[in-house]
C-alpha cells in the first residue's frame, strides 16, 4: 500500500493569513440615532445632555464604529462630539459600520509588518477565515506582497487561485 504524502505540507509555499494579524478585542457599533428625537431629529441641547448623562465606561477597550441607523441627517460636529466622549475609552474608533471598522484596524497594522521574508517565494493568500477580515484587506495585503513575491495564489493550497506571477 503506498504511502499517503501531504503534499501541501512538503511545499515551499509560503501562507500569508490576515486573520494571523486579526487584533482582539470587543467589536460594537455605536447608533447615535438614540439620542435623536424620534431617531430624525437633531436637537442640540438635548443631544449634548444626553451624551452628557451617557455611561461610555462600557466601551473600556472596545473597538467601535459609530453610525446612525436612520435616514437623519447628522452633522458632521454630531459624530464628533460623540467621538470627545468615547475616545478616552474605547481602542479605536471609526465612522461607520463594523466592516469599515476591520478596515481601519488592517489599514493600521498591515503597513507595519515586514514583507521582506516573501522575497522572491510562493506565496498563497489565505482565503478562509473564521473571523471577518474584510475583502479590503486583501487588497491592501496583496499590494503589501506584490512587491516582493515570485507568485501570489488565493485561497487554500489545495485549491488556490493564481493572482499575480512575476515577470521574468
């Protein structure tokens, strides 16, 4: 009987996964439409009141992502004014929903990484994730590698698709 060989394993590809750099932390939106009046209006001194009299402790070390889940229209000093509150708080916080919010995270911390090891190697971008990496941050690690590897694949190595081959 011949032997099972784990070809993947025996590979020289090199795996490059986004969740590796995933930051852990408490992730939550934070809709300021509560503080509008029937969640449309804005009134300026009941808002303030309201983020006044507001508990933001409970976003100690959060990451947050403030919107308005209603069609107001907000001024732009109104998610600022939120932002003086929290801030003290929470570890990030971003205008939008949690999607833009992973962004701002990899925007951070992929930059920062040194790409060098991938020097003229395969190497394949993992596709799987079990936390919610955003499609955006494989944009952004792919023109991080680009520059350095021989080849770029997607996915898994069993099934990857190829993305980007150096030229000769």
């Amino acid at each position: 009987m011949d032997e099972i060989v784990n070809k993947v394993s025996n590979s020289v590809l090199e795996v490059f996964d986004l969740e590796d750099y995933y930051p852990s932390g408490i992730r939550t939106q934070l809709d300021i439409s509560q503080w509008l009046l029937d969640g449309f209006l804005l009134k300026e001194k009941d808002f303030r009141e309201a983020l006044k009299n507001h508990d933001w402790s409970q976003f100690q070390n959060y990451f947050v992502a403030i919107h308005c889940s209603t069609d107001a229209i907000i001024p732009a000093w109104a998610t600022i004014l939120v932002t003086t509150y929290i801030s003290s708080f929470a570890k990030k916080v971003v205008l939008g929903n949690l999607n833009d919010l992973e962004t701002a995270l990899y925007q951070e911390i992929l930059p920062t990484l040194d790409y060098s090891k991938y020097q003229d190697k395969s190497v394949i971008l993992k596709g799987c994730s079990k936390k919610p990496v955003p499609e955006s941050a494989y944009i952004m690690a792919i023109q991080k590698l680009q520059p350095f590897a021989k080849s770029i694949m997607y996915g898994e190595a069993c099934s990857a698709v190829p993305l980007y081959k150096k030229s000769k």
